[in-house]
C-alpha cells in the first residue's frame, strides 16, 4: 500500500521495499507493479513506480508459518516459466 501512495504522490515519491514473506520477496525482485486490493477485484488500483531499493532478508522467513512459506512457490514457478522456460525443460 505503501508503494502505491508513493506513486500517486506528486508523481512518486522514493521509498524502499521490505518484503518479509516468500512470494512479497518475489515480487519485489522482479514485480513492476505496485497495487491495492479493492473489494471488487485484486489490484484494481495500481500503478507502476520502481523502489528505491529493495533489501531482502531471508532471516524474516523463519518466523513464518509454513503455510505462509508454501504461498509463495508457485509464483517462484510461475516466474520461472515466464522469465526461463528453457531451466524447466532440461
């Protein structure tokens, strides 16, 4: 959310990512678009704005639920496919 009022803040504002789960992670690493869920649909309100940075700390992860862990494989695939679907066919 944070990002989002970045970049509809007199035509962005610098700010940093800190994402503290598996699939926050990926898409800080290679997302463009930073958005906010409505009601009515996922990420209807969005806008493309990169960070500053981003710092991943992979030590956030173990104080997560494995529930938590799991959500974020399947993007780790899906982006995988997109970006190296030459990996997933050796």
């Amino acid at each position: 959310m944070l990002g989002f009022a970045a970049a509809i803040c007199q035509q962005g504002v610098n700010f940093i990512q800190l994402p503290t789960t598996i699939l926050a992670m990926v898409n800080s690493s290679v997302g463009r678009k930073i958005g906010v869920n409505h009601p009515c649909s996922k990420n209807m309100m969005h806008a493309f704005h990169q960070p500053q940075c981003g710092v991943i700390d992979t030590d956030t992860l173990s104080m997560l639920p494995n529930q938590k862990l799991q959500l974020g494989i399947p993007e780790i695939i899906k982006d995988g496919l997109i970006r190296d679907a030459y990996f997933f066919q050796r």
